[in-house]
C-alpha cells in the first residue's frame, strides 16, 4: 500500500467526527523530560567497595579450610608413621640378634671353627 491508500483506509475506517487519535497537545514534549524528572524518587548513590570479588573470597576460605582439615587428618598419620618405624626397627634389631644366635647354633653343630670358615670363603 502506499501512503496515500492507507491515510484514506485510516480515514475511511474513523468514525464520522471523531478528531485524529494520534495528535499530541501543543508543547508537550518541550518540557516532558523536566516533568519525568521531578516525579522519580530521590535515590541516594551508594558506593560499593569490593577490594576482593566474593567467588575469589570464597575460593580463599575453601583453600583454608582443605589446609586445616589436611592437617588435621595427615598429622595424627604421620605420628602413627613414626610409631610404626619405631617399632619396625626394634623388631628388625631383636631378628638380627636371634639370627646371630641361630647361626652360632649351626657352626656349633657342624662343628666348623674360624680358619675352616676362612678356607671355604678363599676357595677358588
């Protein structure tokens, strides 16, 4: 449609007497904006201070928490640990001294002395 066919469709369709629908009062919008302006509430501007992003706050306490609780559980193993090393040496001490006697025994019954041990262990 061009312009001209559809003023005359508009014109057609309005009710006989009616005014334009579409007409704006005389200097309406000259002060609309000063009208707008007054009416908005007054807000007050508040400055937010965020040294530190809050997903980077949370990361933090979560890294602080998983060192705690790390701590808490690895330094109790860790003393069990030494315990055990402890207790692994005196037992490795007390075999050597059983081992000693054992072999005391053998040479004992075999009856083998020192320069017999010494041949054997020259021996091409």
């Amino acid at each position: 449609m061009t312009e001209e066919k559809l003023k005359q469709y508009i014109e057609d369709k309005r009710p006989a007497g009616a005014s334009d629908p579409f007409k704006v009062p005389e200097g309406y919008f000259d002060s609309f904006c000063d009208r707008v302006m007054s009416q908005l509430p007054e807000q007050q501007q508040t400055i937010r201070r965020t040294l530190i992003p809050r997903v980077w706050r949370y990361a933090a306490a979560a890294v602080v928490v998983g060192l705690i609780a790390s701590v808490a559980v690895l330094v109790p193993q860790f003393k069990q640990g030494q315990e055990d090393m402890q207790l692994a040496s005196n037992h490795v001490e007390s075999d050597m001294s059983l081992d000693e006697e054992y072999f005391n025994e053998v040479l004992d019954y075999s009856m083998l002395n020192n320069n017999d041990i010494a041949y054997y262990l020259t021996e091409n």
